[in-house]
C-alpha cells in the first residue's frame, strides 16, 4: 500500500469517526430533550428546579450579580445576532462562502427551533431575582440555546484553521466555560428554570450535531471518500 493511499485511508477512517460522533451527539441530546420535556409537562422537575434555584440564589453578592448580567448579555438575541453577522461578514470579505453560509444556517436554524419550542411548550417564566423577567416563554432557554450554535461553531470552524492540539483546547475550554457561564447566569438572575437551561444545550446540541453530520457526509460525497 503505497504513502498515498494510506493517507487517504487513514482520513476516511477520520472523518468517518467524526460524522459517526456527530450523529451521536445529535440522537443523545434528542432523547434527553425528549425525556426531559416529558418530566418539565407532568411537573415533575419543580423539585429540582426550586432546589437548584434557592442554592444559586444564595451565592448571590453585588459583585457577582454584575458579572452574570454581564454574560447574560453576551448570550442575548441581540449580541448573538449582531456577532453571528459581523461573522458572516468576516468570511464573505475573506472568500470563505461556505463558512458564513454554515453561521447563516446555523443561526437561523436556531432562531426558527427557539421560537418553535417556546410556542410548543408554553412554560410561565420564573420570578425574576433582580427586577422583571423577560415576557417570552421560558422552555427552553434561548440564551443556552442560541449560545452553544454561535459559539460552538465559530469554535469549531477556528479550531479547525489552527495548528497544534493546545490551541484548539484551549478554543474548546475557552468556549465551553463561556457557553457554561450563560447558562448559569440566566438561572443566577432567576429567570429561567434550571431545566429551561439544560433544554436549550439539548437542543442546540441536536441542530448542530445534525448540521456537522449533513455537512461531513456532503463533504465526503464532494471528496470522493
């Protein structure tokens, strides 16, 4: 077997693994979504959810009050929106169409599937801990939502254009504290369930993880592998 050919196996064996961990990632996330949604419509989460709420509730001082607004906003609709189209401007200005039509989709998607199980499942908000909460439905949560797809796959598309294993964990560990720490900050300010939060990765985790999968098995067809 010649260098070549072996090179070629061995990225078919590759990309291979990834679009299997991608769909993997998809179909655990949709059945831990599921499960989930099923325990939020009986009621049966109300026991952790006020748990958890009283807990972060007594972590609260000012200081750390204004942080977690602080990444409550980077997490926002209009934060997200206007990073997801400076990004997508980025890339049309750099020659990269196929990236910011990632972003744009990516996005978009995730906007449709916010509103979507907002509307489906027509939960009350929380009373806020710090003024008046928002007056959009709560599961799941759009800020967990919105910021796993837009951080997620910049972090993928750079940790892709980077060389060596440290930048890219340290891209991974950087984004994965910040996603964390949106999430957080919403149940902090008290308005959203603990659930609502894990919902939003659960679903964000599903779009995106179908997304790669769609996209790796294209790439593979383009490719000839």
């Amino acid at each position: 077997m010649t260098p070549n050919r072996d090179k070629a196996t061995g990225k078919r064996v590759k990309i291979g693994f990834s679009v299997l961990g991608a769909l993997l990632i998809a179909v655990t996330a949709l059945f831990v979504f599921g499960w989930l949604a099923e325990e939020v419509l009986e009621g049966d989460t109300q026991k952790f959810d006020a748990f958890v709420r009283d807990a972060v509730h007594q972590l609260t001082t000012p200081g750390l009050t204004h942080l977690m607004q602080a990444f409550s906003v980077l997490g926002s609709v209009a934060v997200i929106t206007a990073l997801s189209l400076l990004a997508i401007c980025i890339f049309v200005y750099f020659h990269h169409v196929r990236t910011a039509a990632l972003v744009a989709i990516t996005m978009l998607g995730a906007g449709v599937l916010d509103l979507a199980l907002k509307h489906t499942f027509h939960r009350a908000r929380p009373m806020g801990f710090f003024g008046i909460s928002p007056s959009s439905y709560s599961f799941p949560s759009g800020h967990a939502l919105g910021s796993l797809c837009f951080y997620g796959v910049l972090a993928a598309i750079l940790s892709a254009r980077v060389r060596g294993r440290a930048a890219r964990f340290c891209i991974w560990i950087a984004t994965t504290i910040l996603v964390t720490l949106i999430g957080f900050s919403r149940i902090f300010l008290g308005v959203h369930y603990p659930s609502d939060v894990i919902a939003g990765y659960c679903a964000a985790a599903v779009w995106v993880g179908m997304l790669v999968f769609l996209d790796m098995t294209l790439g593979r067809r383009r490719a000839g592998l």
